[in-house]
C-alpha cells in the first residue's frame, strides 16, 4: 500500500468515525468537515476530480452544520 493510498484510507476512516459521532457535540460535526477536506484532498491527488469537488461541498455542508448548531 502506498503512502496516498493510506493517506485515503486514514480520511475516508476518519470521515466514517466523526460522522457517527455527531450526535455528541457539534465539535465532531466540525471533526468530520476537517475529515472531508482530507478526502477532498485525496481525490484531487489521486486525479479523481469529481471525489474531491463533492468533497469539497461537504467541506462546506458540515460547516455550516457546525455554525448552526446550538452550542
């Protein structure tokens, strides 16, 4: 496995992980926005430009969800 494939794997784990948390505080909606960037980030390197620009828009989703969330 090389170190993008990792990098992917790592990213898309953590997406998985934050979004079942976010439940239990807006601070893991924003967990899973920084985790989507990481994909986004991915796909681009990977040259799978269509992954990384609706990663990108659910960069932009969670944070939203993350700012209107009641603190």
């Amino acid at each position: 496995m090389d170190a993008l494939t990792l990098f992917g794997l790592v990213a898309v784990s953590l997406m998985l992980l934050f979004y079942t948390l976010e439940h239990r505080s807006r601070w893991y909606v924003l967990a899973f926005s920084g985790a989507c960037a990481l994909s986004s980030a991915y796909g681009f390197l990977q040259g799978a430009w269509p992954l990384g620009a609706v990663e990108a828009i659910w960069v932009l989703v969670a944070l939203r969800r993350w700012w209107v969330t009641p603190r």
